[in-house]
C-alpha cells in the first residue's frame, strides 16, 4: 500500500458501485471494484456503496469480507459510506432486520429507511460542512438519517426535519471514516467524493 497515490476499492457485492468506481475516477482516484478478502487487502480504502444494506450484509458474510472489514476499520482504513453504505458503518442500527449485521465504526445510530415514513425518494440542497458555501444536491432514496451520534462523531450535514426535532442528521465524520444518506455519486458533483480522496491522501 501507499498513500502517494492510494487506490480506492469499491465494495461490490451489491448497489450502485458502477456510479461510485465513475466518481472516484473523475476526484482523480485510482479505483476498483473489491468483492473479495485478497481484494480487500489490496486497497488502501473503500466505498461502500448504496443498495440494501440487509442484502449487503449477507452476502459480506458469505463471501467472507465482513471480518476482514471490521479488522481494516479498526486498523484506520478510511471508508466512505452512502445510504446503505452508511448503515454498514454504523455501530448501532433501527429498523433493521434481525439478522442484520453491520462492519460498524461510527459511533452514531442509524435508522433504515428513515425518511420512507414521510417521503420515500426527494432531492434537498445541502449546505456541507467543509465544501465552501454552495450546498450539495442531496439524493435521498429510501434513505436512513442518524438518529443520535457520540461525543467523537462530527456532524457535516442536515436536513430540515418534517417533524420530531428541528434537523435530521444526513453526514457524519468520524476520525477516517465518513458517511452520508444521499448518492452524491447519482449527480455528478464530486465534490464529497474529493472530499474523502482528500481524506485517504492525509490518513496515516
Ligand atoms: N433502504 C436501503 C437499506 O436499508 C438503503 C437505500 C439506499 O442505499 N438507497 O439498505
């Protein structure tokens, strides 16, 4: 591994991984789609993608990259989650199902497919902290929100709440690891994806 010009895995048992691999590419990263351990070991950090997280779990179990995950997180490596990817991160999950495990790392709670209750799929512009003054075109789809976060989770991003309290949590940093409930990778602003290569060219 180096960090002079790091490569970027892309967590590819399931979601959109295609748009994520497009992303990376134009934040001028080298990156790769990562299914397996021997892949896994191979990069020096990793997206995980949107798509379902029950069905992600699983299969990071069958094929046998859920343990090697949690070792690379707890060892630094920076991650990028989005949506689903964000529920992978968590260390505590809502609404999930009963078998359904996550890599963890963040120390934040997440509730799946929070905002389906009052909106299943919508757009909302998002002030970023970190990314300058012009928000991010957010892209929520059946996406969860963070429901609470502990003392060493930095709070980038949130959106008005329809109800309950007066903002919903959508991005999170903590230390390495970085998560978000939209796909930027669906608008064609790379600007959180230069954002987290950003994050891997300064991790040590
Ligand atoms: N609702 C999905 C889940 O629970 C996440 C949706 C998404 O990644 N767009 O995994």
């Amino acid at each position: 591994m180096s960090t002079n010009n790091p490569v970027i895995g892309v967590l590819a048992l399931q979601g959109d991984v295609r748009e994520h691999l497009i992303a990376l590419a134009a934040a001028d990263a080298l990156a790769r789609p990562v299914r397996r351990a021997e892949e896994l070991a191979e990069v020096d950090a990793l997206v995980i993608p949107g798509g379902e997280s029950t069905t992600m779990s699983k299969l990071a179990l069958l094929f046998g990259v859920m343990d090697p995950l949690r070792e690379r997180v707890a060892a630094g490596m920076p991650v990028y989650g989005t949506c689903a990817g964000m529920i992978m991160l968590a260390d505590k999950i809502l609404d999930g199902r009963d078998d359904q495990e996550t890599v963890g790392g963040i120390d934040m709670t997440v509730r799946r497919n929070a905002f389906g209750r009052q909106n299943e799929s919508f757009e909302s512009a998002i002030p970023f902290q970190g990314l300058g003054d012009e928000p991010v075109n957010g892209v929520f789809i059946r996406a969860p929100w963070v429901e609470s976060v502990g003392e060493g989770v930095q709070v980038l991003a949130e959106v008005p709440a329809a109800d309950g309290p007066d903002s919903r949590i959508v991005a999170v940093r903590q230390g390495n690891l970085l998560a978000t409930s939209f796909h930027p990778e669906l608008t064609g602003d790379h600007r959180v994806h230069a954002y987290f290569v950003a994050m891997v060219e300064n991790a040590h």
